[in-house]
C-alpha cells in the first residue's frame, strides 16, 4: 500500500504589507530594525501605508542581487514564495520601478556603512599577522547598461583589448584579508583612476592594520597618505624607480626613504616552476615596518602574496553573484542603489561565513564555500525560512551548516595562465592552442642585495 508523507512548516515574518519584505535567514544579519531605522536616518521612509512600504522596497532591491538572472517581477515571485496563505500585494513592473525610485540610494549606503567591518578571525590563518589585521585594496569595474542616461555621467572605456560594448563604473575596496570582509568601498566614473579613489577609503584605516597594495598604489604622496593613519604598509614599488641605501639589515632588507617617508625595502627574486617550465619575476616591496627582527624580510614576501584574497573577493562579487551580467540599473541613482545592494548583500553572506567559520576553531576561511553559502541563501529566501530568529538563537544557521558540511580542501600551490577562457566574441578568440591547464607548482625565494646607487 502506497504510504503519503506530510511535510508542514511555521514561517514567521513581518505581518500585513510588511510580509514580503525578508531575505529568508539573511534577515537575521540585516533585522527589520536595522532597515527601518536606515529609512528613518535617511528620511525616506514612505508618508502614508502603501502595498510597497519603503522597508519592503529595500529588502526587494537586496534580494535582486541574489537573483540577478530574473526581473523584479521574478524576484517579487519569489520574495513571497513562501508566504502561502497570506495576503501579499500583486504590483506590476512599473510599480515596483517607482517603488524602488522612491526610496532611492540613500538607505542602501546608510547600511553598507553599517554593516562594513572587518568580522575578524583571531588567530585565523591571513587574518592577522604578527599581531596586524592584514587588509587589501584594490579596484575593479563593473558593467552598466547602455543607454543616453548612464552616457552623462559614465563613459565605456578605451583600449583594454578592443574596449566595451557597455559602459562601465570604477569600484575600488579596502578588504580584510582571510575572511574577505569589507571594510570600505567607493566608486564612480573610470574616468578617474584607482588612485584617485583611494584617499576616501582612507578613514577607515588606523593602527593596527596592515595594507597591501601593487605597484598602482606604489605613489610617494599617496604612501604617505596612508601611513599618516598610523596604519602599516606593504605596497609593491616599480623595478625602476631609484631608492637610496640608508643602512643595511641582516635580513636582506634596507633603510631608505620615498619623499619624506622613512621605509624599508626589499627586493627578491620570485621562481615559480611546473612540469610546463618555470619563470622568475622581480619583486620590489616597500614597508613602514622598520624593524627587521620583528618583522623579518623572508615572512613579509610571503604576506603579500595574501593580496589576491581581494582578487577572490571581486570574483565572487561578479561572477558568484553577478554571473558576468550587466547591472539592472538604468538610471545614475539606480546604479548607486544597485551597488550599494550588491555591496550589502556580499557582506551579508561573508558574515554568514565568517560566524560558521569561527566555531571551528583552526579552520583556514579559505576553506569556506562563497558559492554554497550564495544558494543557500538562495533557498532560504525562496521559503521564507530562518526570517525572525526563535528563541534560542542559531549562531551557524541553515547556511551555515551548509557551509561546514562541505568545507573545500587545504589550498594548494597551482598555477594557471592568466588569459581569457572563453571569449564574448567568437572574432576575438585566439583559438584552441592555448595551454589551459592549471599546475602544480613550487615557488623559491631570493632576497637580493642590490649595490647602492
């Protein structure tokens, strides 16, 4: 005889109007005080009782970067997947875009600066560093619409192999190494340069920390600049720039001094070798970490190599999240909206990580899944589970838990040729005789002793 099973669930979410507006057990991380006092701070909080309050419009633009594959229609479907039996507004397309032009950017910033932090790792491997918070900054762009609006305030980029199809913005980000956490973000035109950019990250650095940045950052006054917020540094410097010997340490390294600036500079040679070959590049890496026994030459090449925690960071924020898409925006304070959005949700999910992470104590965050926890997010939001937190408060969650159960292996060394796998065009291919394999590979060090000028 053929047996039946029934599955039956409590959800608990905000009541009337308010029903929809969750991101399933993301909600625990951004709670609807948060939301709401964002709107109060911002004055946007809507005048009368609408189908669309303002709280539910931020937790809809919120959770259209977790579906960026469907419309807002479609992320309304399924913002109220879960609310069966309630009653929930059925607003047309254009409703939901007035909605959204209503509440506008602001309260999306006011929670990004809420929210951005380190959500540090004591002890963690990439975390910290001789007792350093170890931090990253670098830039990126990412791709908006094209159309007349953008086209005044955002230009498409020339050059870069044949340029874009799309306009583009600039978003440079300061990041906390090891659990990927923001700690700050800007962005604009590109007709600005990362550096330019820079400078308003700066308030949110401070002693304690320690930055690593390539050779694009490598500006005397810009060096000082950073180093005037009692922050440390360690910034890649070009091979030909001239750097006078003040004194020599034991450990390779010298005493010199960049436009009023006393630093530390070390230059090695790095060797890289696979079954394919080997190749060596040079390395100039300049420090305001001045003593040579607490903070040895040989440990600060390795640190910097922790400066590609960010380049993981940008991939998970464009292709994890994003899927390469051009951004839904079609207006300049749209676009404002939708990378604060992006920005808030990226955060949200790191936090997600990091508080599974650090109750298993010696975990590498490395080890740590951004795309399981992106799906189970995912899921969550779809059934509208985890929304009010019960009375005995989950610290790991369904993402969590997730999370753990398919911890990724111990990153090991490989190298892979940097170059473009699939190309947009099929008329930019180069063809099929490039090396795509990705190599086991051993690095070697050489501290260089370089005569004095």
């Amino acid at each position: 005889m053929d047996t039946k099973s029934v599955i039956t669930r409590t959800i608990a979410v905000a009541g009337g109007r308010y029903a929809p507006g969750h991101l399933g057990e993301l909600t625990q991380h951004l709670s609807f005080e948060m939301v709401d006092e964002a709107l109060t701070a911002t004055k946007t909080t809507q005048s009368r009782l609408r189908d669309l309050p303002s709280r539910v419009v931020v937790y809809l633009v919120l959770a259209a970067c977790l579906f960026p594959e469907v419309g807002y229609l479609g992320v309304w479907r399924k913002l109220t997947a879960g609310l069966t039996g309630l009653a929930c507004a059925t607003p047309s397309a254009g409703g939901l875009g007035q909605a959204r032009h209503r509440v506008g950017a602001a309260p999306l910033r006011w929670l990004f600066d809420l929210l951005r932090g380190p959500a540090a790792i004591l002890g963690q491997h990439g975390t910290w560093w001789r007792g350093l918070l170890v931090c990253a900054i670098d830039g990126t762009t990412l791709t908006i619409p094209d159309n007349p609006r953008l086209l005044a305030r955002f230009t498409k980029q020339r050059g870069n192999h044949g340029g874009t199809g799309y306009p583009q913005i600039r978003l440079v980000a300061l990041l906390a190494c090891g659990t990927r956490t923001l700690l700050d973000a800007v962005f604009g035109p590109t007709t600005s340069g990362e550096t330019t950019y820079t400078p308003r990250l700066l308030r949110s650095l401070r002693a304690g920390m320690i930055l690593l940045a390539d050779r694009n950052f490598g500006a005397a006054k810009l060096l000082a600049q950073i180093a005037a917020t009692s922050a440390d540094l360690l910034v890649r410097l070009k091979n030909g720039r001239t750097m006078p010997v003040l004194a020599r340490y034991p450990d390779g390294s010298y005493l010199s001094i960049l436009s009023g600036l006393r630093v530390r500079v070390i230059e090695c040679e790095i060797t890289i070798a696979t079954s394919a070959g080997r190749r060596t590049g040079l390395y100039r890496l300049t420090t305001t970490l001045l003593d040579p026994h607490a903070y040895p030459a040989a440990e600060l090449i390795r640190l910097y190599h922790e400066r590609w925690e960010i380049e993981t960071a940008y991939l998970e924020l464009k292709s994890s999240i994003l899927g390469g898409r051009v951004l839904r925006a079609r207006t300049p304070v749209g676009v404002e909206q939708e990378v604060y959005a992006l920005l808030v949700i990226y955060q949200l999910l790191r936090t997600a990580i990091t508080d599974a992470v650090i109750t298993r104590p010696g975990t590498d965050p490395d080890r740590a899944s951004f795309t399981i926890a992106w799906h189970t997010a995912r899921d969550q939001l779809v059934q509208a589970s985890g929304v009010i937190a019960d009375t005995a408060i989950d610290l790991v969650g369904t993402i969590g838990r997730h999370v753990l159960a398919n911890l990724m292996p111990a990153r090991r060394l490989r190298v892979c040729p940097r170059i473009v796998k699939r190309a947009i065009s099929k008329y930019q291919a180069r063809g099929s005789n490039i090396d795509r394999t990705s190599y086991k590979a051993t690095v070697s060090v050489e501290i260089l002793t370089p005569t004095d000028p």
